[in-house]
C-alpha cells in the first residue's frame, strides 16, 4: 500500500513538475533538474526502452551490414564508457541511452545487430535503429543501410525470441509496456529528396512531407498491432543549422539555411496532427511528440549560455563536411574537448548536446509514462 502511494505521488509531481516547465523559458532549463529516485524509477511502467530510427539513436547496427555509414572506430566514442567506438554517431551517448538510464531500466540500449550482445540483454531495451535510414525505402537504399520497414521485420523476430526465453506472459508484458522510441525523417530532406531529381519530379515538398507521415502512420499502425502502446515520436531538428548544411550555403554567408528549417517545421506541425489522429483512433496508444527543434534552436542560437564555444563547425577535422571514415582521429584540426561544440561531425551532435536534449524531452515522457 505504501509502495502504491508513494509512485502514484511520485507520478503526480512529475506531471506538476512538467506543466511547470512548460511554461518556463528555455533558459530556466538550465538551473532546474528534474530527479526522479532510481527505486521510483525502476518501479514504473517500463521495463524495456525499444528504438527506432536512424543515426540520431543508432546504437551500433550498421557495423554489422554493407554500408560506408560508419562508425565503429576511433574518434567516435572516445567519450563512451571505456573509450571504445560503438557503432553511435557521436562522441559518446546517444538520447536513447540517457532516456533508459533516467527511467532506471539500463545505462546504455544496444544495438540488435550486435552480436555482443543476446535476448537477455535485449529484454530490458533494444536498437533496431540504422544510420542513414528514412521513412522512405528510397532514402535507405542511398547508402544501402536498414530501411524502416526491415527495422520492424527485426521487431518481429525479437518478438519471437523474447517469448521464447521469457515465456508469454512476462514477454507480453514487456511488449506492452516498453517505451518505444522513433527519431527519423531528417535524412529523407537532406540525403535524399534534396540530393537527388527523383522525389522532387514527383513530389512537392509539401507532398513528401505528407507522402512521409503516410509511412509514419501506417509503421505506427503496424506497431500498435503488434502490441506497441507506449510511443515517443521525435520530429525534425533545425536541419538547415547542421555544419554540413551551414558549409554548403555559400550564397548565406555560411548562415543556417532558413528554408531547410521551415521545412522541418512544417513537417512537426504535420506530425504533431498525425499522433493526436492516432491517440484518437487506436483505444490504447498513448503517443506523444517529443519534439527536439526547440531546444537544439535555442542552443544554436545562444550556445554560450549552455556553455558551448562553438556552433557553426563540428569538432571532428574540419568540422564542416566530415563523417563516418572523413572523421579521423588523426586530423589535427579535430578538436580536444568535445564538450565545447554543439556538433560533434557535420551531421551529428555531441553527447553533451545529446544529453541536454534528452534532460529537456524527459519531464514530458516521465509525466506521460510512468
């Protein structure tokens, strides 16, 4: 009876401790942390934390396929436990891991691929993520990486095994009251629709937006009747302010480029009415945005006052077109400390970054899920 009153209270100031945040300027951030104790933590809802998407969460699946799209080796994961290159495209963490270490469930979410790694530890949390993938088929087959629907296929087959090694109750258990993360759309724009006449001669962008979120829907759709019910869906991020987008935009004096970023912002818009669509029409799913664009804005547009030194370049070589094997270790020009720049290549942001952002999304997801 106590252990009940004490999460059910536990519960009910996070959500007070949420709307409170809300209302606060993105600044106030920074002076307030939210704690929830580990035996609270461990005691929720959650037990396993399950991701999708592609390299903003990918833990270390593209090791383990024929890509270019690396990264498992050396700077990458210098700031990791141990040192060691996972297969994550930063310095060290990437929001899935910090989000499972808050709920109390694991410090790190590995990789399905991985073969380190085997059901007992996917129990508690698994990635199914990959690098450079997309919604859109087309945009995984850039650079022959995991498309999303075999992402789900993966799903299925953990399904299979979990049952097996747990039985069917508590394996069901596990299915229905994981969180499941998703964090993709970005490579769609820039990687692809962008890149390449295809999409563009049959869509409008305003179309491949909605072409975009009919996947989503139909992915989540597909989720939910696999037993899915806890889904925390991050939209697009300022993508005209990565350092590979900020070298490219010669003509804007190396500024963000604002179209790319409107882009974005029509795109969450969409996909904001897209999960209270589902949160509507499917009983059970509790869906919820976990939108990212404000926070990462703001660190771009006032990087000092989260104690950044630099915005526009990325600390890895040169900082403005590096990634994967352009990311050496041994260039010079890669920088010391990486705690300094908002980016930690072209394309992705360091685990500093990475763990203000999930300090930021976490209120919402810890009121809305445990």
């Amino acid at each position: 009876m106590r252990k009940t009153v004490t999460k059910q209270f536990t519960k009910h100031m996070v959500r007070i401790t949420y709307l409170a945040l809300s209302w606060l300027p993105l600044s106030g951030l920074l002076t307030i942390m939210v704690t929830i104790p580990t035996s609270e933590a461990n005691s929720s809802n959650v037990p396993a934390v399950i991701v999708f998407g592609d390299s903003t969460v990918d833990s270390g699946n593209n090791n383990m396929i024929a890509t270019v799209l690396k990264s498992n080796f050396r700077p990458y994961g210098r700031d990791f436990e141990g040192g060691q290159p996972t297969g994550r495209f930063s310095n060290g963490r990437v929001p899935p891991d910090f989000l499972a270490e808050a709920l109390g469930v694991k410090s790190s979410v590995p990789a399905y691929l991985d073969p380190a790694y085997n059901i007992e530890d996917f129990a508690t949390g698994v990635c199914f993520a990959s690098a450079g993938t997309g919604y859109d088929n087309a945009t995984s087959h850039v650079l022959n990486v995991i498309p999303l629907w075999k992402e789900l296929e993966f799903y299925k087959e953990y399904q299979v095994k979990l049952r097996e090694h747990l039985g069917v109750e508590k394996a069901n258990h596990i299915i229905r009251e994981a969180l499941y993360l998703m964090s993709l759309g970005t490579n769609d724009f820039l990687e692809n629709y962008y890149i390449f006449p295809t999409r563009r001669a049959q869509f409008t962008v305003t179309q491949y937006q909605d072409f975009l979120l009919g996947i989503a829907e139909n992915f989540i759709r597909e989720l939910y009747a696999l037993g899915a019910r806890k889904l925390s869906i991050t939209g697009l991020v300022p993508m005209g302010c990565l350092p590979l987008e900020r070298a490219t935009n010669i003509f804007g004096d190396h500024a963000c480029n604002e179209k790319y970023n409107n882009v974005a912002l029509g795109f969450n818009a969409k996909l904001e009415n897209l999960i209270s669509k589902l949160n509507r029409e499917l009983p059970q799913l509790k869906a919820i945005s976990a939108n990212a664009y404000d926070i990462l804005d703001d660190i771009i547009k006032r990087p000092s006052t989260y104690g950044y030194e630099e915005v526009e370049k990325a600390c890895c070589s040169t900082g403005t077109f590096e990634m994967s094997y352009l990311c050496s270790d041994q260039n010079p020009l890669t920088c010391t400390d990486a705690s300094k720049y908002v980016f930690w290549d072209a394309f992705h942001p360091t685990e500093k970054t990475n763990h203000i952002v999930s300090d930021y999304l976490l209120p919402k997801i810890l009121a809305n899920f445990i």
